[in-house]
C-alpha cells in the first residue's frame, strides 16, 4: 500500500475538476491505497451534499487554512501569491509524509514545492500559464515570464500525466513535449450514473438550462437576453454562488424575466432532476477545455447546444453547435419545435451511446491501470 497526497487547494469550487479529484481519491481508495486530501477550508458536509456522495471516509483531509490568507495585492500580486502559498506548503511539508502526489487541479508553480522527484503525477485540465503568455500582450509576457519558466523548470519531475481532452493533450504537447514530460493519456472526466436518462423530450417541461458558477465570466447574462427573446420558453440558469460574488448576483438577480429562474447551490439531486425534466441544454462559455455540465446535459437526455470551439466537440457533433448569439438563437428555436421531437429523441439515442465511455467506471479503470503501473515498476 502506497500514500498518495492529493493536493487540490480549491476544492470547494465544485466545478467538473473538482469532480475528477473526487474520482481519483474514490479510485485510489478502492484500490487499498492510503490517501490525504491537501486543501483549503472546507466544509466536508457541504461538499458531501454537492458531489452528491460522502468523500470516502479512510481519507485524511488536511487544511491549510482560509485561502484569504495567500491572497496579494498588485504590484506582482501572481508572485507574491505563489510565495505565500509555498510559506504555507514549506510548514506542511516539515511533517508530511507521503510516497506519491497527484495534482488534480489546474497544474501551477506552486505545487511543485511538494514533489517527490520521480513520483509525481498529474491530471491536467488545461496548460493555461503557457497558453495565457502566448496570447498576451508583451507587456503581460514580461509579467508572466518568470512564473512560467518556475513551473517549466519542474515538469520533467512529472512521470504520469492524464489530460481531460484530446484538446487539451493537443496543448499540452505543444508547450510542455520539450521539457521533458511522459505523453499525456486522454481520460474524459466521469459523468455519475444518476445523470443517465432517457425520458422522452415529448415528457419534459418546455425549459432551456445552463449550468455554471455564478460569475460574470460565464455569461449567465446571455441567458437572460435568450429569455427575453422566447418568453413562451421556460430558462433556468444553475449554479455555485460564492460569498465572493454575491453582490454581483444580488445585482444580476434585479429585474429577470417571468421565464427565468436563477438556482444557486441547489444540491447534485435537484441539478439532476432539472436536466432529466428539461428540453434543451445551453452552455455559453466559449473554448471550454472539456466542458462536464454539457456532458452530464447529454447524458441526462436533454438536447445539448455548445459553442464550437474546445473539447467538447470530441462529443458533440455540429449540428448541435453554435457560432454566434444569432445562430444560437435559431437552434433554441429548431430544436424547440415540437415537430422535430421524434428525430430528436433518436439522435439523442443515438448520441448517448457514443458518450458512454464518459461512465464512471471507466474513468476510475483507466486511471488505475496507469497509476499501478508505475507503483509495481517502482516497488519492484
């Protein structure tokens, strides 16, 4: 039995990484291996009620704190971060002990600081600090440098790396193959098996939804104009709100549509129960690395429209993509029409047999294959 240290600093964000940490614990764990979570405050019944199962209880989670307490102010706030962060991880790391470490959350310069050389693996949800400093400006690229080249010096300690996308592989080739790092292996992140449905559209509630954090940066107000534009459609936007944002949404919240509903941190019961009663699912962020709430909108039955662009075209075809707010709007309304609804339901058959390698078994099998395979190299 080996001890894996899984470090995930923002686990209380509940997005789609969050759901791969959870997945590679429950793996590691159902393996007989020894784990510890290495986090932030969080609160475990809050985070059992929104994964919708209990974090396994053989883990130890060990907290670093209110995550207040790392922030900085500009100038150099990205450098004086990292070094708060690795004042704190200097303190944790004089009594830990620990064989492996999985990094299960966006790869960055600061966890290094806990690799063992050697023994170090990753699930890689994108390469953003290289793909931030390609497409900035030079002024932002003289900014980012040296935090960029601190994370590059570190990667050929990687010895397994998983990748959410074949999109995200194609990225992290690109600017990590020549330091030094083992190929990516594509895994798609899971999708629960309480998601699965295939209730008739013609049975659901007339309903366009979209899930996601409620933040400005993933445009919940498109959403609203779309409402304005179908008042005979019922919208309901989901999602996370953080005490961080709740001015933002309290202003949001102002003056909505009758057709629209806001729904922050419902638990993952009632998430599903809205996908499997609902039409159409709408996801409005571009260039998504993998995308889990249009997966998990796929699975649960409802029609899933996507902007085309990212990883979640390994999924979905063109068809169901858009380009443009106009050309969105014309496929809500396609897809609305009740005369296309016996088509529908076969291509949305058809569909959902393509994504059943998205089940959670397989995820968890591919994983372990990998994983014991570098513990028996080491071990023996």
């Amino acid at each position: 039995m080996a001890k894996f240290l899984v470090i995930h600093p923002n686990v209380d964000i509940y997005g789609g990484g969050e759901r791969v940490c959870h997945h590679i614990i429950k793996t590691l764990v159902n393996h007989g291996q020894q784990v510890e979570l290495l986090a932030f405050d969080f609160d475990i019944d809050y985070y059992n009620k929104i994964m919708g199962e209990k974090l396994p209880d053989e883990v130890t989670v060990n907290m670093l704190g209110n995550r207040k307490i790392v922030e900085a102010e500009p100038p150099l706030s990205v450098y004086k971060h990292r070094q708060n962060i690795i004042n704190l991880l200097k303190k944790y790391k004089k009594t830990a002990n620990y064989d492996y470490t999985f990094s299960t959350q966006t790869l960055s310069a600061f966890e290094i600081e806990l690799f063992n050389t050697g023994k170090n693996f990753a699930y890689v949800h994108f390469p953003e600090i290289p793909y931030d400093y390609e497409h900035s400006k030079r002024s932002k690229q003289l900014y980012l440098l040296l935090y960029k080249k601190m994370l590059e010096r570190h990667l050929n300690k990687l010895t397994l790396i998983f990748c959410n996308s074949k999109y995200t592989k194609e990225f992290t080739e690109k600017y990590w193959c020549k330091l030094g790092i083992p190929e990516p292996i594509v895994v798609y992140p899971p999708v629960e098996e309480p998601y699965w449905s295939n209730k008739p559209l013609s049975e659901r509630t007339n309903r366009v939804v979209y899930i996601a954090r409620f933040i400005p940066q993933k445009r919940h107000d498109i959403l609203k104009q779309l409402s304005i534009t179908y008042p005979q459609i019922e919208f309901v936007s989901i999602g996370l709100l953080r005490e961080t944002e709740q001015d933002w949404f309290n202003d949001f919240s102002k003056n909505l549509p009758e057709n629209y509903t806001l729904k922050p941190n419902i638990s993952e019961t009632e998430k599903i129960s809205f996908l499997h009663d609902s039409t159409i699912y709408c996801h409005l962020m571009e260039g998504e690395h993998f995308g889990i709430a249009p997966m998990e909108a796929l699975a649960s039955g409802c029609v899933p429209l996507v902007h085309n662009s990212g990883g979640m075209r390994e999924f979905i075809p063109e068809e169901f993509r858009w380009n443009t707010i106009e050309s969105l709007k014309e496929k809500i309304l396609e897809f609305n029409n009740l005369n296309n609804q016996s088509f529908l339901n076969m291509k949305m058959k058809d569909l959902q047999e393509t994504t059943h390698l998205l089940k959670p078994n397989n995820f968890e099998d591919t994983i372990w294959i990998n994983v014991s395979k570098l513990i028996h190299q080491y071990e023996n």
